[in-house]
C-alpha cells in the first residue's frame, strides 16, 4: 500500500491488493486441493477488511492498526478504521451491530455483475484472489457499486422536507433520477431496505440526527403514495437506507462501495468454491453475433482514404535524458 500516491482512492487500492494477495500465497494456485482452497477462503475473508481499513488510513495519512484478537469481525474493522491513541478501542455495540447487518444482507445477492465476474474468471481455473479481484474491479463502477452515495448526494439536493413535492415532479419529468428505489430482480419493496430501515433510529441514537433521515423518510411516504412509482414497480432498495448508515458511522462517501465489498467477499468466495467443486466446470465462453461488415479486403494502414483510415493523435514519445546527462 505505500506504493500508492496520498489521493488514491481506496477502491483502487482495494482492488490491487486483492489481486497482489496471490503472489504472497502461490500456493492457492492449487485449487484441486480442498485444504488449501478452504485456507484461500478463510484468508480472503479475514484480509479483505483488513486491507480496506488500510486503505482508508493511507488516504487519510494515518498510520495502519492491526486487528485484535479480542474484537469481533466487525468490531476489529471499526477499530482499524478509526482507532487513534486510545490503547484499547472499544466500538459502541449498537454500532458494530448495525454493520454487521449490513454486511450480512450485502453477502450475496443471485448472479448481479461482480459475482458473475468472479465466476467468469474463476472459471479458467485462476487462483480466488484473481478472482474475487475481478469482482471488486466490477463492483469499482459507478452502476454497480456506487448506489448509495448518490442517494445521499439526492438528499442534500433536496435539502428540506418542503422540496419533496417539487423534486417528484422533476422525477416524472425525468429532470432527475429517483436514486435507492427499484431493482433489477425486486418489483416490491426490497427486504434487505426493510431490515435496514430497522436500524437506522438505533443508529442515529448512538450517533447523533442526521437531519436527511427526515428527507429519505418523508420522500419515501410520498413516493409510495404516488401512483407514478408504485405502477413502475419503485420502492426502496437496499441503497436507499444504507448510506445514512455509513454515514452515522463516520465512514466517508468513498469508502461505501469498500464496504460493499467486504460483505460480499463472503458470498463471492462461497460462489467461486461452489463453482470449482462442480464436477461438470468449463470455462465461461459467451457467444457473440457479429452483425458488421463479412467481406472486406485488407488495406495498407498507409493507402487507407476517409473513414477507413484512422486518425488518431500524433504519439507523445516520453522524454528520458541522454545518457550522461
């Protein structure tokens, strides 16, 4: 980690060390073995917050904390996150129960992007670390993993109650998105958004209101009283209440799709064992209908006219110094 800039982001520090894991236990190569695939998925799922934590405290200039082995899974993780001088951090309970929620109902959701990623991969037989790597470079973007910063960033856009109203108009005029409702597979309220929902007032106890909860709350009234979204199948996901949570845990808008992954690290090595331990496993090979041109001649790079020829940038040649110099 000491190798990435100040301002790297963390997810893309997660994402090279997961990978980088392989080259510190070759050994999980062997995946015909059943010990050493049972010791790949016991070190992922202990590493991965550990790695995270890491990459928050780069990024904040801070020097890393170790796990205890006194803390729980989730407790250690808050503690490498934010202890300071303190000689024993204790997590507030209802804190580290909240997370830990979280990170069981992000576990493992059917075959969404980043787990079909890493049975993709995994499925040539590569070691789990370059495969669940695969998953966290799929959970990076922005469509995938990025949900609930944008429904914070949609609260504060509406800033009060009062503009509930007028920002559901500019939703049915597609002015804006409505960000945490609807799902690809859910056409009702999501169950996990539910649970959630739950415990965010413990949350908040803890913590301290957060004056968007009033906002996410009334706009949820609303928008479940509309017939304009609740004929569209749109109800709260697992995104709409989440980010109040990160946030209530003092855990920056960065580090959300992080969190993602430690919790579904989990349902991706279980996936990816699963997927070895199938007798009848062959590599991932989707087919592809090319419908472009059939017949074409090669032409020179040099004798190509108009569209055939492509023109691109003049190449910037990196300047070293003479030898010598």
């Amino acid at each position: 980690l000491e190798g990435f800039r100040y301002d790297a982001h963390p997810m893309g520090m997660l994402l090279a060390s997961v990978g980088a894991l392989s080259t510190f236990y070759p050994e999980a190569k062997a995946i015909e073995d059943e010990e050493e695939r049972y010791m790949a998925a016991v070190r992922m799922i202990a590493k991965v917050p550990t790695l995270a934590a890491f990459s928050y405290r780069h990024n904040r200039g801070l020097p890393y904390v170790y796990p205890a082995n006194d803390l729980s899974y989730t407790e250690n993780f808050l503690a490498m996150m934010f202890k300071m001088t303190e000689v024993n951090y204790e997590p507030d309970p209802r804190l580290a129960k909240a997370l830990d929620i979280l990170f069981i109902l992000h576990a493992d959701h059917e075959q969404n992007c980043s787990t079909a990623a890493v049975r993709g991969v995994g499925s040539s037989q590569v070691d789990p670390y370059s495969a669940v790597a695969a998953g966290v470079a799929a959970l990076y973007g922005p469509l995938h993993g990025g949900a609930n910063e944008a429904v914070l960033r949609m609260l504060r856009r509406i800033e009060s109650v009062e503009n509930i109203p007028k920002f559901l108009e500019r939703v049915k005029n597609r002015d804006e998105k409505l960000m945490g409702f609807g799902h690809r597979v859910y056409k009702n309220y999501d169950p996990r958004a539910r649970i959630i929902r739950q415990h965010v007032d413990e949350v908040l106890e803890a913590t301290g209101e957060n004056p968007l909860l009033e906002i996410a709350t009334e706009l949820e009234r609303q928008a479940l009283d509309d017939d304009y979204f609740t004929e569209r199948k749109l109800y709260p996901n697992v995104d709409f209440f989440s980010g109040l949570i990160y946030e209530a845990l003092r855990i920056p808008a960065e580090m959300f799709t992080v969190i993602f992954a430690i919790g579904r690290t989990s349902g991706w090595i279980s996936q990816w064992l699963e997927m070895i331990e199938d007798e009848d496993l062959k590599i991932a090979r989707p087919r592809q209908v090319y419908t472009g041109i059939r017949d074409r001649d090669y032409i020179d790079l040099d004798e190509r006219e108009g569209e055939e020829k492509i023109v691109g940038p003049p190449a910037r040649r990196p300047k070293f110094p003479r030898r010598g110099a």
